[in-house]
C-alpha cells in the first residue's frame, strides 16, 4: 500500500479512503465515543476531568493576574526550548511500557516557577508533555492531559508559594553573608 493505511474505527462504513498513518490517528482520535476516558468508571472520569478544568480555570485567573514583562518571555523560551531539547534528547527506550520514566522535565519546569510568574510555571509542562506523546506515541491521551494538569497545578502552587517570600528573607545584598544560603532554603521549601 505504499506506507498508506486504510483507517480503522468501531464503525468502518464511515470511513472510505486511503490516508497515512499519522492522519489515520488524528481522524481516529476525532470520534469522542470511542476514547479510553469513557471506559473509566464514573467517579474517576470525574476525577479525571476534574484536574484538567480546574488546571484551565487556574492558568487563566494566573494570565489574567500576570505582569506581561519581554524579558520574562525570553526567559520562558530559552528554558523551554531547554526542555524540549532535554525530551527530544531522552531515548524512547527510556519511555517503556510499565517502567518508571526518569526524565529531565523537572529540571525545566522548577526554574520556571521560582524565576517567573505562576501563570508560566502551570503552562510549561504542556508543550513538553505534548512533545512526549507525539515523539514516543505511547500512553493513553487522558493520562497525559491529566498528568501536565497535575503537574501545572503543582508546579504553579510551587511558584505562588515562592512568590509569596518576601525578598528579604534572603537578605539585602546578593551575594553576601548568608543570602545564598537563605534563598537556597527559600526554594528548597
């Protein structure tokens, strides 16, 4: 067939053409009945749809409170660009099935939450969760998404907290005395 795949779903007679395998999944994963999130029982589909409404919820009260500064963008790219780099890096045999994943997403994400504003730390593992499902093609869809909402939410938790120290706690000037120290023990709470 040429690397083309006729698509298969639950209901054929609706498909009736020839596409690749990368269209084969995007159209398959187009017919809502037929994800693995409805075969969940009831009260952990709700749990599970839970997490990732509230993560919006939050991410756009977290937008709407940011001070939308240029250097705090450039920030949020390099350290995401970092991260992409860091999944695009990490063999796929390292993604296998029923193994636990030691990959480098935290160190990403955790100086994104203490350098920039909440709203940055809660939207960053989005793009390199989606990057980790495209790139390996393993797990289930919902279990990504409730994933990177778990983990936005806690990181971005992560950040308010941090956000809340006052300057001060560190000390006055950078550098001297015990600020390094002190910010040191303000991060590792």
């Amino acid at each position: 067939m040429g690397g083309y795949y006729r698509l298969v779903s639950s209901h054929p007679e609706r498909w009736n053409m020839r596409v690749s395998s990368v269209a084969n999944r995007l159209l398959a994963s187009l017919v809502v009945r037929d994800w693995a999130w409805w075969r969940l029982p009831v009260l952990l589909r709700i749990y599970v749809g839970a997490v990732p409404a509230a993560a919006l919820v939050l991410i756009a009260v977290a937008a709407s409170q940011t001070a939308w500064q240029a250097g705090d963008l450039v920030k949020f790219a390099l350290l995401l660009g970092c991260g992409m780099i860091s999944v695009v890096a990490t063999p796929r045999i390292a993604y296998g099935r029923g193994t636990l994943v030691q990959d480098f997403l935290p160190v990403w994400v955790l100086p994104v939450a203490i350098l920039l504003p909440p709203f940055y730390a809660m939207v960053t593992p989005i793009p390199l969760l989606v990057l980790t499902q495209w790139r390996v093609h393993k797990g289930v869809v919902y279990r990504r998404v409730f994933t990177g909402a778990a983990i936005g939410l806690a990181y971005g938790a992560a950040s308010l907290v941090f956000h809340t120290i006052p300057s001060s706690f560190a000390g006055d000037t950078v550098g001297t005395g015990t600020h390094a120290l002190t910010w040191t023990a303000a991060v590792a709470a």
